[in-house]
C-alpha cells in the first residue's frame, strides 16, 4: 500500500453509462493528478490539482470531469465514454505542484469501456 | 511534450547480470526521477537526480545525468526476478509537469 489508495480497481461500463473514479491519500499531499496509461502509448497527464485548485487540464474531452473537494480526495467523473477511453487510470500526488517532489502513484483503475 | 524517451524498448538479462537502460529527453529540467511499474500497477518512484548532480546510488541503482547530452541512466546491479518490471524516466521540466516515456521493459530470467 502506497499511501494512495484507489477505487474501483476494474471497472466495465457501457458507453451511455455515468460513473466515477476515488482517489485518496492521506499523506499530507498538496497536489494531486490523474494519469491515463494506454498500451503502448506514453502515460498521458490528464488533470493537476494543487490545494484543491486545479492548475492544469492538458486538453482532456469533457466527457472526463475531475473534483476535487479537499486536498485528500480526487475524483474523476466519466459520461458517454468511448471504446479508446479503455486503459489504466493513475492517481498520483505529491507533497507540492511546481517543486519538483517525486509523485507517489495509487495502483490504478483499470477501465474497460464496451 | 518534454517526455523521456527510454532505451531499449525491452530488455532481457540473467539474474545476476547488470541492467541498464538509458533516457534522453529535449529541453531543460529541474530534476529526473526513474519510476518502476510492475505488470498492471501504479508506477513507483525509484530516485531522484537534480539538474546539478551527476550521479546518485540508491542500494542496487545508480543513475547518471548528462544535462550536456540530455540524457540518463539507470544501472541495476546484481538483479533479480523480482527486478522484472517496466522502467520509466520522468524529467521535470520548467514547465512544471512530470512526463513519461514508454518506459523500458526489463524480464530478468531466474
């Protein structure tokens, strides 16, 4: 156990389905994010958040929604979700955004949209 | 992106044997950090290496840094099966984001 705990670890939703990914940690991390791992492509930064703020959304579809409702939590919203949004889904935080501290990841959701 | 590039793709050793994989990346950085990420799971952070130092040692790695080159690399010495897993760099760009590569896929045989 990492310290960054996610649920669930699969899951399998139709595309007209609305679901949610959890994030939490209880390191006493002021930044967190949210990665998406598809085979044979780099991981891919989706959201940062820094004290509960979100600093940075790389050019995710909005059909991906994060919250962020306190600095131990992390969410991340799916609606009418596509085939190629299958993949591994990574939370990961760090003590702070913009430092430079080594991320602590969660053991992923892995997503299967049919 | 600044994204690490790693190399090689895939690697297969010996217990016992060495490995090294090596990063190189385009622009300036803060740091680099190497990540290992065993089949299906969260990727863990391995080491850390700042923009002004050249080489760091942690048990069985040592990990270089030529910010004249743009490059790194991660030496496992002595390795084990339970070494086998994919190897990421991540360097920390003035840009503040942490990116990845691909990563090195190491198989150390028993």
């Amino acid at each position: 156990e990492t310290g960054v705990t996610q649920t669930p670890r699969h899951l399998v939703m139709g595309m007209t389905n609305k679901k949610s990914l959890k994030c939490e940690q209880h390191l006493g991390h002021n930044a967190m994010y949210w990665y998406k791992q598809s085979a044979k492509k780099p991981l891919e930064l989706m959201f940062v958040y820094s004290l509960e703020e979100r600093v940075e959304n790389n050019s995710v579809p909005s059909r991906f929604s994060p919250e962020c409702p306190n600095s131990s939590h992390l969410f991340l919203h799916l609606h009418t979700l596509q085939p190629e949004d299958s993949a591994l889904y990574l939370c990961a935080s760090s003590q702070d955004w913009g430092i430079g501290y080594g991320y602590t990841f969660g053991s992923g959701t892995r997503l299967t949209v049919v | 992106s600044q994204q690490g590039e790693e190399d090689p793709q895939a690697l297969s050793i010996q217990e016992g044997e060495n490995a090294t994989m090596n990063c190189s990346y385009k622009t300036s950085i803060n740091n680099l950090q190497w990540y290992r990420q065993n089949s299906g799971r969260g990727l863990v952070h391995l080491i850390l290496i700042r923009s002004n130092e050249r080489e760091k040692h942690s048990g069985r790695l040592r990990v270089t840094l030529d910010t004249s080159k743009k490059s790194s690399s991660l030496l496992i010495t002595a390795s084990r099966a339970a070494d086998t897993a994919s190897y990421f760099c991540a360097p920390f760009s003035e840009s503040y984001q942490l990116t990845f590569g691909k990563g090195t896929k190491l198989s150390v045989i028993p």
